[in-house]
C-alpha cells in the first residue's frame, strides 16, 4: 500500500493489511499519471487510478487477485477491493475522495472529512442567521479529520472546507406539523368557533364567495365570506388634463372652420 493509497477512499481501511497473500505475477507498467495506490515488486505500480474528462480509469497490473478469494498465503480482501474499486468507477459518491459527512446529535453537529491531503484549512460554516464560524479539523486516521460545532440554531447550514461545499439541516427530527398529517377539523375548531367562521371540505367542491359584515357568520352550506372592511386609505390625489392645452384650442379652431363651412355650403343651395 503507497502512502496515496493509504488515504484514499478505494484501500482506505482494507483489513488484514499485515497479513496479505502474495501474487505471482505482476505485469510491469510505468504510469505517467493518475494515483498509484498499491505497489508490488520493487514497488512497481500496482493499481492506478485516473480522471479521464467526466470519466474514470483504473488500471490493476496483475490477474492473480483470485489468489486473495482462494486463501493463498492467508488470502487477501479481494472482494471488498474489487467492489470499492468498481463503485468508485461508478462515481460512488460514498467514495469520492475529497468528501464531508454530517452527523447532528442535540445541538452538537459532528464534521468527518475525507481528503487526499495531509493537513486541511479550517473549516467555515454558515449558520441560518448568516454568521461564520471557524472550526479546526484535526486529523483522526489516514485521509480523515474531523471536527465539532456547537450551535443552539435550527435550519440550513453551509459549510466549506478546502473547496468542497455541503449544506445539511439541522432541526428536529419529529417536528410537530409531521406528528399527525391527517386532515382533520378538529385542530382547528376553537378557532372556527370563536370568530364564526366555518371550515370546508375541498371534495364537496370549491364554494361561493360573499362579501359579508364583520361579526357575521363567515360561511355556511356551499359558501364562504370575506369580510368588508372598508380598510383602505387615500393617500394621494393628483388631476391632470386628458389633453393639453394647445390640443383644445386646436379642436375649438377646427369645429369653428368646420361650422363655418356647413353653413355656407347650406347658404349656396
């Protein structure tokens, strides 16, 4: 196991590290790139991964895994080398390797960061009202630290840690609204009650609208009011002409012209 591949997500955490099996053969390749996680004979590249564009690449120099699954040597974690390898070529977001899982307890949230770096920034957090907090990721393992906030607030939070973003909620698990969802009349019938108003059933269809007196009945069979309030205010007024001035003129002139043109051709005949 290479350094590398001690904290990436694909050989991060294999058991049995100390007691792996041999493999017979091993097939001599030099990577001019990618991630060499595992080396072999004169630490030669064994397994290579890549980013190719939005695709993945992984390369394993030898067809004597099976060796692992048979036992050879006290075996090895074959399969579970191979299905990380194959959920990581399929984008397993469980296996990424720059990643955040969020775990909220109370009001403690607990931050477990999964990186390919040695160290890591200080983590920044936004909370619901808009402020920011620092928060120190120590490290805990290889390619893991973690870190812990402490925050009475409840709602979204955001945070960022060496450009990787994650937004999470934090609230309670149960929350009242979701206790009981029925549609029921009686949460709501003191209220109904006390003011006159009435509650109405969307499958007996959409009521009628009536514009009714405050302290009246609010609803019935089929209807509903709305109460007129007369609530309004006149804050403003402002007259203006519907034309201007000249334009009244203009159509005095041109009646005066036009009457006086009727009239004389009345005169001639």
């Amino acid at each position: 196991m290479t350094d590398l591949g001690e904290r990436h997500p694909v050989t991060r955490g294999l058991p049995q590290q100390e007691n792996w099996g041999a493999w017979l053969r091993q097939i001599e390749v030099i990577p001019d790139r990618g991630q060499t996680l595992m080396s072999g004979v004169e630490e030669r590249a064994l397994l290579t991964l890549d980013r190719v564009g939005a695709g993945r690449v992984a390369l394993l120099a030898s067809d004597h895994a099976w060796l692992w699954y048979r036992g050879y040597e006290a075996g090895g974690p074959q399969q579970e080398l191979l299905k990380r390898l194959a959920h990581w070529l399929m984008k397993e977001p469980e296996l990424e390797e720059e990643s955040i899982t969020i775990s909220v307890e109370g009001e403690q949230v607990d931050i477990r960061r999964y990186s390919l770096s040695e160290t890591l920034e200080p983590a920044e957090i936004r909370t619901p009202n808009g402020a920011i907090s620092t928060i120190i990721m120590a490290p805990s393992g290889p390619g893991e630290f973690t870190g812990t906030f402490v925050s009475p607030e409840q709602g979204i939070f955001e945070i960022h840690s060496n450009g990787v973003q994650r937004v999470f909620a934090k609230g309670a698990a149960n929350p009242i609204e979701f206790f009981d969802p029925r549609p029921s009349i009686d949460v709501f019938a003191p209220l109904v009650s006390a003011t006159k108003a009435g509650q109405i059933w969307a499958l007996d269809g959409l009521p009628s609208i009536r514009e009714i007196r405050r302290g009246r009945i609010a609803a019935g069979r089929n209807w509903m009011g709305v109460v007129k309030n007369n609530a309004y205010a006149t804050l403003g007024v402002r007259q203006s002409p519907l034309f201007p001035p000249w334009l009244y003129l203009l159509l005095a002139l041109g009646s005066a012209v036009l009457g006086w043109l009727r009239e004389g051709r009345f005169q001639r005949r």
